[in-house]
C-alpha cells in the first residue's frame, strides 16, 4: 500500500529539517507588504479595505447556507474557526500576494505577530490544508507538520 501523497511530502520536509537545511529556508517567499485595519470575514477570508484576502492553501467551515449545492466543505464548526482567525489577527499585518482566485479575491499568505494565519489555523485545527491551493508550496514549507495533519482527506 502507498501513503498518500500529503505522507510523503510530510516526510520529505522532515528528512529536509533532520538535515537542518528546512523547508521553508529552501524557499524564495513573494515580497512582503505591511496592511493596516483588515476586517476577518471568515475563518479564511479578510477583508483589508477594498481588497478580499483569501488565506493560501486553506479552506475553513462554512457558515450555515453558504456551502453551494455538491461541494464537500470543511468540517467543523465555522463560528469557532472565525474566533481563531479573528484572535490571531492584529491592527497592523503583514501580506505577501502570491495570486487570484476565481472571485478575484487575493490569495495570500498573511502574517500577524510573525505568525503565518494559514499555519494558524491549521495548528488550531479552525481550517483544513488543501495542497492543490497551495500555490508554491508555501505552507507546506512553513507549517508542514500541521498542513499534514489537517490536509484534505476527501
């Protein structure tokens, strides 16, 4: 039997950390840009003035009706996922925009207090880990351990 993918990748990371090379040292992270004042809409979406940030790479509950119709959401409760997000979230984050989503809203990893909020989520187990999302491989890179043991299983 073949461990799943998240398994082996979890393990790579692992045997790249036991090298002390790391994964996250590996890589060339996009430029990061400071943003004031941003609004938690959900437990993986801000809102920062005009612009909608959807965290990279994780999908959190959904709120009651807002699941469409055939798509297979996030477990788990959405009210408590968006306390996690709205408690790490500081008046003055930093972003680093790696792309758009199909609503145009902007993917990003987003930081608070040198935390990741993807990994945040991820650890406080507010939101699964979608590796098809993560766009670079950025949050594998910084939060491995937890992305494989939040990572989508469906």
């Amino acid at each position: 039997m073949r461990p799943p993918p998240c398994a082996i990748a979890a393990m790579l990371c692992g045997h790249l950390a036991a090298a002390n090379t790391g994964c996250a040292d590996q890589m060339q992270l996009p430029p990061s840009e400071s943003v004031r004042n941003c609004t938690v809409t959900d437990g993986d979406t801000l809102r920062c003035g005009e612009e909608r940030i959807r965290l990279l790479a994780i999908d959190a509950p959904e709120k009651p009706g807002q699941c469409r119709a055939g798509r297979n959401c996030a477990p788990g409760d959405p009210f408590a996922s968006e306390r996690s997000l709205r408690a790490a979230a500081t008046p003055t984050m930093n972003i680093r925009r790696v792309g758009t989503d199909r609503f145009g809203r902007t993917l990003a990893l987003m930081e608070a207090e040198g935390k990741d909020l993807s990994c945040h989520q991820l650890e406080n187990a507010a939101a699964i880990y979608n590796p098809k999302w993560d766009t670079g491989g950025y949050v594998f890179a910084l939060c491995g351990e937890a992305a494989a043991r939040r990572s989508l299983t469906r």
